[in-house]
C-alpha cells in the first residue's frame, strides 16, 4: 500500500513512539534470552529501523542488519558501522540474500502482517547458522483488556481482525505463533506476556500510543477518518482513558526459540 507523504509522517512518528514505550521491556526481554550470544542479527521487517539502531548502539560488538521490502522503509533508516539495512524480498526468485550469516531473527510486529508466516519460518529455519536464536514480539488480542469492561474497547480486536482481512493475513495474531514454532520443530521455546498498560507507560504516552493505532489500522483498513466506529474508539481513549475511568492492557507476546544442532 503507497502511503501519502502525510500519512508516511504519521506513520514514522508511530513506530518511534513505539520504540519509545516499548524498548526496555522488549530489549530486557532480548537480554534475557541469550541477545549477547549472538555475532549476527537479522530484524526483520525492519520498518524505519529505529528499534534495531538502538539496539546496534547498544551492543556495539553484535552486527544488526534490517531487512524490508519496502523500498521507502529502507531509506528511512538511519544505519551506523554497526546496523545495515537491505530491500529484501524473501521469496523473490532473483533474490540473493544470504540468511545462513545469521545466528538471531528478530521479528518484531511481522507475522502479524505476513500471509506466509509458516513458509518465512521454515526458510529461516532451512537456513540459519546452528545454534541459533529466534525472538517474536507481536500483538496478542487474546489479552486486550479493559476495567471496567468497555464494549467500546472490544471493537478495538474488531478493527485488528479487520485489518488483517483486508490484506489477506489470516487473523491469527501473535498467540498463534506458539503452536507455529512447536509444530515447525523449534527448540527451548518460552512465552513472556509483556502489555503495554498503564503499569509500565505513563498514561499521556499509552493513550496517543493506542490512538495512533486506532488510526493507522482503520486508515489501512480503508475506513474513512469519520468512520463512526474509528471515532468512537478515538474519542473513548481521549476522554475517558486518558481521565483514568479505564485501565486498558494492550496486549503482547514475547516469544524465543531456538535451534541446535
């Protein structure tokens, strides 16, 4: 989907919000799961790269390349001695990407938008250096919560679904990907759920995060910006989460594996 200038702008300003609210926990979550054992790093699905940029500033010894197939995504991204980023499209016939470099595969907030996810986990584990370390960090709608319970808020789930729908990905969301990785053969798997609540994020920071999100899945779903439901969730998180009626959970999973030889 081309996006316009304005809504690309958006759009950025999202995921470095994202990144913003996100990193430590997901970065602990890494650590905690042998990031410093590795040499090489594939992100995948790279975006504007500032998740794995920070990364690469923070672990100067580990080598991060970012991978997208979205040409203006890898132009947007700042690289450093340290972090690369590659047009790549994993199943082009013509592609000559080497993913065998690799011995950890970062995929953060992909599966969720990718209609091949089993095929893009087999490829990887085809072809990824032994022993090597997986971690999947996506959305996971079976723990979206709100207190009190909201019938506002349950249309949030609805308006994912919707998206997903809409450019062909079944909705699985990020919880399915546990019985993806057991039934491929992953090894040494282990969930953390990890949300983005109130408990973690100031409340200000939470509430533009989830409005931000409420607008860029009904704009990519193809919903008018006064479409009834889209204004209805927008103005319930600016008047009434953001006054503290509701404690909302957005839910995440936190995935590792690995492979050995």
């Amino acid at each position: 989907m081309k996006l316009s200038s304005e809504l690309e702008a958006f759009v950025q300003s999202h995921l470095n919000l994202q990144v913003k609210i996100s990193y430590p926990d997901h970065h602990g979550f890494l650590l905690r799961h042998k990031l410093g054992d590795c040499a090489q790093v594939l992100d995948v699905g790279t975006g504007n790269g500032t998740f794995v940029a920070r990364l690469a500033e923070d672990h100067p010894n580990i080598h991060f390349v970012g991978i997208d197939k979205r040409r203006h995504c890898i132009d947007s991204c700042k690289t450093t001695k340290n972090f690369e980023a590659f047009q790549v499209d994993m199943f082009s016939r013509t592609s000559t990407f080497d993913f065998s470099q690799f011995d950890g595969f970062l995929m953060r907030y992909f599966l969720l938008h990718v209609d091949n996810a089993q095929k893009i986990l087999e490829l990887f584990k085809a072809k990824a250096k032994r022993p090597s370390r997986f971690w999947v960090i996506d959305l996971d709608w079976s723990q979206f919560t709100c207190e009190p319970k909201s019938e506002t808020f349950d249309k949030l789930t609805g308006l994912v679904k919707d998206f997903c729908s809409k450019i062909s990905v079944e909705s699985r969301g990020g919880q399915n990907a546990l019985p993806l990785l057991q039934k491929l053969g992953f090894q040494n798997i282990q969930v953390e759920h990890i949300p983005f609540s109130s408990k973690n994020i100031p409340i200000e920071e939470l509430a533009l995060y989830i409005k931000q999100e409420v607008l860029c899945y009904s704009i990519m779903s193809g919903r008018a910006m006064n479409d009834p439901e889209t204004t209805e969730l927008v103005q319930f998180i600016d008047k009434d989460v953001r006054a503290g009626k509701f404690k909302i959970s957005y839910g995440m999973i936190l995935l590792t594996a690995e492979l050995t030889p």
